[in-house]
C-alpha cells in the first residue's frame, strides 16, 4: 500500500481511509484512483454521497491506495480487503445478509453460484469456497461473465441439460474434460477470486512448458490462450457500469408501493439518469409488515434503501402519492430534494409537490420516472401474488 501523494494513478484500483491509530475506515474502488480520490474533496460532497461519508472523510488522517491491472481484480480485491477488516463505514447500518457471495459447490462437477448471505444456509447444494462480500449484485454477475470466459465453469443452471449443453457449445461451460482436468479450472478459479494473480500465472506458465515438452501443442494452446487472456482482461462493461454507478449524470429516482389491501405488499425503486430510462439500477423492496399502510412501507423502502451508502445518491427523489407520502419521505431524507407526483381519480398526474423550479427544469423526466416505478412496482406485485396464491395452493394439497 502507499501514502497519499499528489501523484495519484489514473488507474484502477482500491483505497482505503484511515484515522487515529492507522484504523481503517472505509475502502472502496476506484477505476480511476485519481478521479475517485479526488471526488471525496468537492464541496458537493455531501450530495453526491451522503452525510455519512462526509463523517468519514473529517476523521480520515490518511488514505493509502493500491493499484490493480484492471477494475475486475479491483472488485475482487475491494471485497477481499472489506472481509479481512470489517471497516465500520462499509458495514455500519447494514444487513450484512444481504450482501452477494460468488460460491464455489462441493461435488464432483463444482458449480459456481451467486447467493446472498441470508440464503446460503437454506441452499440445497453444499458449499466447498466462499468469496465476498460484493455490495453490488449486478456488478459481481458482469464480473462473473469475464471470468467465465477465462476459465469455463458451470453455474447455477447447469444441471439443466439444455441449458448447460448451450453453454459447452459457446465455450463457457467445460466440455468433455475429465474430473481431474476441471479441478484445475476450480483451482484457478480459486487462485483468482483470493486475488493470487502472479501466482496463478506461474502456475499456467509452468503447465504450458510441461505440456510442450511431452509434445501435447493442442493443450499446451489452450494454456498460452488462458495465458493471454488473464493477462489483458477485457473488462470495458464493467468499467461503463461503474462510471454509471459514479459518473455524474443527473439522476433521478423514484419510488411506489403496490398491495392488494394490504397483502403482498412491495416497494420498487427505478432510477432514469440524463432523461434515460436506466433498468441495470432498479431495485425491488419485499415490505416486512402485511398491512394497509402505504406511508409506512414507503418509510421503510427509503430507510432500506440509505443504509446502502454503496449506492451513488439522487440528485432528486420522485414519490408517487400526495401530501401524506411526501412528508413521511421528507421524514426519512433530510439532503436531498423530493417532489411527489399527486394522481387524479384517472390515476393520472394531477399536480406536483415540491420545489417548483426543479419541476419545471426536470418535468418530463420526472414523469418518466414516476411512471415506470408503478409499471415496476404492479409488476412485481403481480409476481408476489402469484407465488402467494401458488403457495397457498400447494399447502392445500399438502393437507388434502
């Protein structure tokens, strides 16, 4: 690790901030280390990441910095460091369960799996490596893609035939190799996701020699290909899908609650940033209480979704309802600018609430986004709704 310096590299990589005593505060990962540090020192701080990271930044007396030679191995090593030193401003106010663990199955053809922390006790496959925790979902299943296609593996799904016979035949998924073979795939998998990349090629490099020597060139190929391709990860989605989660964009996110009487209750978030539509950033909420009560389950969904100090913040907020879901979301954000979208008898936009100028600047995307939180938040609803009355059904049958 290295000191702070006015020398930054403009590359990938984690930092980490820390106060009295050397203690670590937060890390986190940058694909610019550069422009990531130097984002924590604008006046607008506390708008674009919240109150709570600006806490941190005033007790930081130092930060210290490590480059990686691409923003995936950045990931793998942010979630590394966060396990080994559990800093207080990545874990503070969070459910640890909800974090993402890319898992590796113990059987004969290991599988490699996402999970949530709250779900891997009630899986049905047992568990021989665990790698994590990954604050970010969608990013770790794009790092996932890129690795597969390093190191072929089979995933949740491949028990499926169709399924796992498609992915042999495009290269992700092993095929005719045996038992033995594929344990080399799971240790470099390994090797990768415990960030030993140096140690991982030296091992590759020595395969390929051995495999030249005794004249097997087709296999000592497909090494020199493994070879060159962990040395020059292609990783441009992941780079697009951080500068979106980062970039400074104006964003907008708005949010709904659908139930049927106070069952099946759920919440949605949906994001539009620039006037776009971006679908990789909505997020659904399953309320934890059944009941009637639209301004609590909006409470609940906006306190839910601040304690992910992760997520890049909104320049604005959207609320579907009136004077009642625009005070109870005023209650729970305190920095940042909230309009609610208030509906006439045809559940039509009626008139908004909120700061004038910033409705009439951002009117059309405001809408935009109020729409597609109720078509989202419907949606899943439906869903719910579904497996409920399935669910129900099966009990049913289960007494009968």
């Amino acid at each position: 690790m290295k000191k702070i310096n006015k020398k930054l590299p403009d590359k990938p990589g984690i930092y980490i901030f820390k106060g009295k005593s050397e203690n670590i505060l937060y890390i986190g990962r940058a694909t610019s280390i550069l422009d990531r540090l130097k984002s924590y020192f604008r006046n607008d701080l506390i708008h674009a990441r919240g109150s709570r990271l600006v806490d941190m930044v005033t007790k930081a007396i130092n930060i210290e910095y490590k480059e990686t030679d691409s923003v995936l191995e950045a990931i793998i090593l942010e979630a590394n460091e966060i396990r080994k030193h559990q800093p207080y401003y990545n874990t503070a106010e969070k459910d640890n369960k909800s974090y993402n663990y890319a898992v590796i199955t113990h059987e004969e053809f290991p599988r490699v799996i996402i999970s949530r922390e709250r779900a891997l006790d009630t899986q049905d496959f047992k568990i021989k490596y665990k790698f994590g925790p990954y604050p970010h979902g969608s990013l770790l299943k794009d790092a996932l893609k890129i690795i597969r296609k390093i190191f072929p593996f089979r995933d949740a799904k491949a028990n499926l035939k169709y399924q796992e016979s498609f992915y042999k035949s495009i290269g992700l998924s092993p095929d005719n190799i045996s038992k033995q073979e594929y344990e080399k795939t799971v240790r470099n998998l390994v090797l990768f996701f415990e960030g030993k990349k140096k140690k991982l090629i030296k091992i590759l490099e020595k395969e390929m020699d051995t495999y030249a020597e005794t004249q097997e060139f087709e296999k000592a190929r497909k090494v020199r290909n493994t070879l060159y391709a962990l040395q020059h990860i292609q990783d441009v989605s992941l780079i697009k899908k951080e500068n979106l989660n980062i970039g400074s964009g104006y964003r907008i996110e708005a949010y709904d609650i659908a139930h049927f009487s106070g069952k099946d209750v759920v919440g949605v978030m949906t994001a539009v940033v620039d006037g776009t539509v971006d679908k990789s950033q909505y997020k659904k909420f399953k309320i934890s209480k059944e009941a009637n009560d639209d301004t609590a389950a909006l409470k609940e969904v906006l306190t839910r979704r601040f304690n992910h100090t992760e997520w890049k913040l909104p320049d604005l907020i959207v609320i579907d309802g009136g004077m009642g879901q625009w005070n109870a979301a005023r209650s729970i954000i305190k920095d940042i600018p909230t309009v609610a979208v208030v509906k006439g008898e045809d559940h039509k936009p009626s008139y908004f609430l909120g700061d004038e100028n910033l409705v009439n600047t951002h009117k059309m995307p405001i809408l935009l986004a109020n729409s597609e939180s109720h078509r989202f938040a419907i949606n899943y609803h439906k869903l719910r709704r579904k497996k409920s009355f399935l669910g129900r059904v099966a009990k049913k049958n289960r007494a009968w």
